[in-house]
C-alpha cells in the first residue's frame, strides 16, 4: 500500500489528484467545525452526552458535524439515501432502467435526478430537524425566520458536500463521496481511541493496562483483519468459450471466470438494518423520550445498540438477534434488485460461453442463483459477525465508542477500491510511456 502511493506521487498528474483530494479533504473537515446559525451547541453536545451511544453511528459518519450542529450537519447522508433510493426505482420503473443503460448520456440524467432528489431529501429532513429542535428548545430563538434559516444553511452544507464528493471523483482521486464518508468516520477514531485509553489503561497498574492494551489491540486487529478478508474474497465460476472459424482463422477458445465477491451487496444490508433499528431511538432520544418504564420505552430499548450484551438487561439484547436477521435480509435483497443471474446466462450464450459440466440458458442461471445463494449466506454472517464484535464489546465492558464494523467495513472497502483505482491509473500512464518511445 505505502509503495503505491510511493510511486503515485512520482507522477505529475496523479500527485495533483493527490493534492486536489487532500485541499477538499481539509474543506470538509473545516466545515465540520462551523456552527449552524441559531443553534445552541452546548445543547447538543449534552444531548448526547445523555443518549447513552443510541446516535453514535450517525456521529460517526457526519464526523461529528452533527453532535457540533455545523453547517455540515446533515453531511452526505441525504445523497447516499437519495442513491439508494433510485437503485430500488430503476428496478421498479422500466424507463429509470432504460436510461440506465443509456450508456453515458443515461448515467448523466440518473446523476442529475439523484442531486434533484438529494436536495429535496435535505430540505425536507432540515425541515423535521428544525420543527423539532425548536419545540425541545433546542434552538436559541423558534420563530419562521430562524426555522427557514436553519433549513437553508443545512441544505446548502448537504449540496455543498455533494458537490464536493463529485469534484473528488472528477479531478481527484476515488469515489468522492465514498472518500468524503471515510474522512467523516477517520477523524472519529482517534477521540474513540482515547476514551478507550482512559476507560480500560489510564489509572491503572502496568500489568492490567498492558493486558487491557493487548486485548483491545487484538480485538480491533482481528475484526480489521476479517473485514479485509470478507471485502476481498470471491467465487470464480470458470468460464469457456467456444471455438469459432472465421475464414483461416480459429477465434475464441479463451477461458475465463466470472467472479462473485461474497460479499456482494457491500456494507448496504448493514446500514439498512441499522437505519431501520436506531431510526425510532434517534426520534425518540431527540424528542428526549428515550428515557421511561412503560412497553414503548423497553422496545426502544431492545433496538438500541447501547443496551445490547448489557449484563444487567440480557433481555434487550433480542434486539441484537433482530439485527443479526435484518443483515441476512437484506444482503439477498439487495443482491437480488443488482445481480440478474438470467441476464448473465443469456450474455454468456450470445457470446459463446458456457460453464463447463452445466447447459447453456436456464441451467447456467439456476446455477449461478445456488452459487450465489450459497455465498450470499457466508457474506452475510460475516457482516454480522464484524459487526457484532464491537457491540459486544461496548455492552460488555461498558465501552462508549462511536466507530465498530460497520465503520470499518466502510474504510477498508474504500481504501482497498481507491488504491486499486491508483494502481490502474498507474498502469495506463506507464502503457502510455510505453508506447510513447
């Protein structure tokens, strides 16, 4: 990894991307820390100091402008919703899938209709923010204009980061708003490591704070280490290819395989179970209801994740098995709205391809859904499990951490696809020079 980026920065052109990524970087992260206008943020941070760790994700992927109330409170979140949303519409609406496959002029117009719903979803999640915030008294005046003020700076930080998370893809390098997210998580960890320095090896002997060092070394390095594994494992269905004569010439005849990551749907099913869990708490915490005896209050407290493995109330943590179901869910859901195994059958049958010991057509695509089934199921339990660990270790030990596998899923898949990114721009530059002489 050191030596790629060693290298990239021997080049001219990809030193600038370098450079270019970094500025922006420092933009985001600048903005992070400028208040919201009209917003009392020592409220805020006392809010969550007392939500007990039940908006801990969503800190974490804002970088903390949210527990702050910045300007970049809402950050990208609006975007990577209105980007799932329009996955789950291009299944739905035949023309949305069509222009899908418009080659580039189709992908601009579904770019396009994505920033449009983008900012709608601002505006309207600005407008509940502040609605809300006004009647906890949460802001410092309640009245029209510092509602519509509030709603204004919110929904120009969410575009604002949009558009930088495009100038990132554009002029710099990898997935910018992919970058932009793992910025946002990155600069959490290090105030995370410190809460974890003072709990568990701060004040204490030598010998239990050097056992307490190496169990949370080990703990994170172990989960790192599974999630570079499940990001980069896959199936490879070999592929053959038939013959052809064409005049004097014999063409075809190559093999090939078509790789299956067994984690295909990526670290979707996660953020959809946890949106679908934490999405009451976070309602209720900001309405300052998460706190009681009755019926509601016990649900709200089996879906949060800061009272799972907790010794003293085992049975909150159902809503750990509910997660753990949800992933599952999600991961063949997911995967079944973006990998049509039929299509591939048929691509693969035009082409003259075909999967030795299995007929062409029907009997290749049955195959391929039992394969992908098959691996569908591991990757799933292995997102759980990465994700489970740091829970349970935050339940158990009374932890307060805002980073756990879900975070780092996220990082390690964006810095793995990034240096392959530079790798590849790498390998063009030296084709060219190649050629060049």
């Amino acid at each position: 990894m050191f030596q790629t980026l060693i290298n990239a920065f021997k080049l001219k052109d990809l030193r600038k991307r370098i450079y270019f990524t970094l500025f922006m970087l420092v933009v985001v992260r600048f903005g992070s820390q400028i208040p919201a206008p009209g917003v009392d943020s020592d409220v805020f941070k006392s809010l969550f100091e007392n939500a007990g760790g039940a908006l801990n994700f969503f800190d974490a992927i804002t970088g903390g402008s949210f527990e702050q109330m910045s300007i970049f409170a809402l950050n990208i979140t609006p975007y990577i919703t209105s980007s799932i949303i329009m996955q789950l519409l291009t299944i739905a609406f035949p023309a949305l899938e069509e222009m899908q496959r418009d080659g580039e002029q189709g992908r601009k117009k579904m770019t396009q209709i994505t920033r449009y719903l983008t900012i709608g979803l601002s505006v309207l999640e600005s407008l509940f923010m502040a609605l809300g915030f006004g009647q906890s008294g949460y802001l410092e005046k309640f009245d029209a204009l510092h509602v519509i003020m509030l709603i204004a700076v919110l929904t120009a930080g969410s575009a604002v980061l949009m558009w930088i998370g495009e100038q990132i893809t554009e002029y710099g390098i990898g997935n910018g708003i992919s970058i932009v997210l793992t910025i946002n998580i990155i600069s959490r960890i290090p105030s995370d490591l410190t809460s974890l320095y003072q709990q568990f090896v701060s004040g204490k002997t030598v010998a239990k704070g050097i056992l307490s060092a190496v169990i949370i070394a080990a703990i994170i390095l172990a989960v790192v280490i599974m999630v570079v594994v499940l990001q980069c494992a896959e199936r490879r269905i070999p592929v053959q290819y038939a013959r052809k004569l064409q005049g004097r010439r014999q063409l075809g005849g190559a093999s090939s395989h078509i790789p299956l990551k067994v984690n295909t749907a990526g670290v979707i099913p996660v953020i959809f179970a946890q949106s679908l869990l934490q999405t009451p708490v976070i309602i209720a915490t900001l309405l300052g209801r998460q706190n009681g005896t009755g019926f509601w209050s016990r649900v709200l407290n089996c879906l949060s994740q800061s009272h799972w493995f907790d010794p003293n109330n085992w049975v909150y943590s159902v809503g750990a098995i509910l997660y753990v179901v949800l992933i599952i869910a999600f991961a063949y859901f997911y995967t079944s709205i973006t990998f049509n195994p039929l299509e591939i059958s048929n691509n693969m049958k035009k082409q003259g391809g075909f999967v030795p010991g299995i007929r062409p057509g029907k009997p290749t695509s049955d195959y391929l859904t039992g394969v992908l089934n098959n691996i569908i199921l591991i990757g799933a339990i292995g997102l759980s499990v990465v994700c489970i660990i740091p829970i349970m270790f935050n339940g158990l030990f009374n932890a307060d951490v805002s980073f756990g596998g879900t975070s780092l899923i996220i990082i390690v898949g964006v810095i793995v696809e990034t240096l392959k990114q530079v790798e590849s721009q790498m390998m063009v530059r030296n084709y060219k020079g190649f050629l060049s002489e």
